[in-house]
C-alpha cells in the first residue's frame, strides 16, 4: 500500500498538462474512467453558468476528492466503450465540458467532450 501512496503523491505533484497526459493514457489502458456519484453525477460550474463534469484516470483520484460538496460523494466507474458511444454526444448536446483530473490542490484541464475524444482517439490509434 505505501507504493500506493508514493504514486499517488508523485502523480498530485504532476503539472496541468502532465495529469492530462497521464488521464489520456490511464484511460485508454483501462478502458475505463471515473467521476463521482450521488443519485446523479457530481458537477462544477464556472462564471457563465455552464456545467462541467469532473472526471478522473483511477478510483483513488476521484475518491480524493469526494469532499466537502461531494463528501457523499463515491468514485463510479464509466467503461471506455460507453463513454466515447453515449456521454461524449450526450454533453455535446447539454453544453457540458469535462475537467479532467481535478485534484483536491489543484484545478485540471477543462475541455470540451470532442476534443477530449480526439484525444483519446489518437491514443487508441497507437494500439491498433
């Protein structure tokens, strides 16, 4: 458990763009990601009233931060597969944006659902 831990703490300290980086390949490794739930997801909000979905590479990131507003909060899984096929569209069609790796110091990346596919797109194309 305390290589856990270090990994955790190494990962925290990662910059915007190296969490990012490290979302986009965690998730296409796993073909899975993360987002908090409550009888509904938890969201964000910014200055113009939009709604932003934060999401995260592992459980243990999303469960760092299921405080405060989400401390009833608990990490769900989302499968790859159903992600890119139903919520990519979805928020496209609500207007909400993603925040990817959020950290309980630190504010993540915040990106419209198209481009976080292409991104994970251009991931999955290295596997093929």
């Amino acid at each position: 458990m305390e290589g856990t831990n270090k990994k955790i703490e190494n990962i925290l300290k990662m910059s915007e763009d190296e969490r990012y980086d490290y979302f986009i390949r965690k998730v296409v490794d796993f073909e899975q990601l993360w987002g908090l739930s409550n009888d509904g997801w938890a969201l964000l909000g910014d200055n113009d009233g939009n709604r932003i979905l934060p999401l995260w590479p592992e459980k243990e990131f999303a469960a760092l931060c299921a405080v405060n507003q989400w401390k009833n909060y608990k990490p769900e899984v989302i499968t790859l597969d159903n992600f890119i096929e139903k919520w990519i569209p979805g928020m496209t069609n609500d207007k909400t944006s993603i925040n990817v790796f959020l950290t309980p110091n630190a504010k993540g990346t915040v990106i419209l659902p198209n481009d976080l596919y292409s991104d994970l797109q251009d991931e999955l194309e290295q596997y093929e």
